[in-house]
C-alpha cells in the first residue's frame, strides 16, 4: 500500500476531533478515529491517554489501565492520565492509591480547583468529612463555581 492510500492523518484534527466525539459520548466512533491515529503514531501519549480514556469509560478497565500505564512510563507528569489514573483507582476501590495520586497532583498543581474537588470528593466517600469541607473551601476559593466542588460542599 502505497502513502496516498494510507495518508497520514493530521493528529491535532484528529485529537480535536476525538474529544468532540468523546464530549458527545460517542465511544465508538472515538475508538474508530483514534486506531487510525495510532497506526501513524503508536507512542503519541495523546492518543493513547484518549484510548484509555475511552476504554475507561466503556468499562473496558484492563485495556484502559495497560493504556495508562503506557502514558505514564512515556510521560510521567502527564495530567490528564494522572487524572484518569486517580479516577480508575477510586472506581476499583483502591482508595489509599487514589489519595496519593490527588495528594500528587495538588502538588504540581496547587491552585487547580479540579484536584482539589476531586480529593474532597474522595474524602466525601471515605466519610473524612472536616477534610472534604477543606478541600471544596479551597476549591472554591480559586473558583467560586466550579461544579464539582459546589457538588460536594452540597453533600457534606
């Protein structure tokens, strides 16, 4: 097969493209656009943290994690599958691992309201309550409507 039946696609088009497909949940078509980015760029820590993502969100966990792992080894600091990775261990249940990735995060991202809603929403379901109401004040004190952690503030 010659490169004019197989152009390489324009990867930021196509990481844009996969995140309105995503933003609409429309997994399926996310997955098909991303293996044609993947077949040019196998290591593009971009598309494959946009991979795990949706085989995250399509309860496809061994794939999703294998995935992350593959970002994060490329990309330690990369925030979206710090994210993520966050995300899958409180799904698993893994809550002291989800702790140290929030605990990590706000690290490099002290005034983030994102990793401060997403710690206080863990430390909701593990019933540290004085701790989550800290961490959504904090939140919302660097965004006075960030849903999250209005959400949170509402449940404790």
């Amino acid at each position: 097969m010659s490169t004019s039946d197989n152009p390489t696609p324009d990867l930021p088009s196509l990481v844009s493209q996969a995140h309105a497909l995503i933003d609409r949940r429309r997994f399926l078509q996310a997955r098909q656009l991303l293996a044609t980015g993947i077949q040019h760029d196998p290591d593009n820590t971009q598309l494959l943290y946009l991979c795990a993502f949706v085989d995250f969100s399509t309860d496809q966990t061994a794939s999703a994690e294998q995935t992350l792992n593959k970002v994060l080894a490329q990309e330690p600091k990369h925030y979206g599958a710090r994210i993520l990775r966050g995300e899958m261990y409180e799904s698993q249940k893994r809550y002291p691992d989800a702790e140290a990735v929030w605990i990590d995060l706000l690290k490099d991202y002290p005034e983030d309201p994102d990793c401060y809603a997403h710690y206080a929403d863990l430390m909701l379901r593990t019933f540290h309550f004085d701790k989550a109401e800290r961490l959504t004040k904090e939140g919302l004190r660097l965004e006075p409507t960030h849903w999250q952690c209005l959400y949170v503030a509402y449940l404790i």
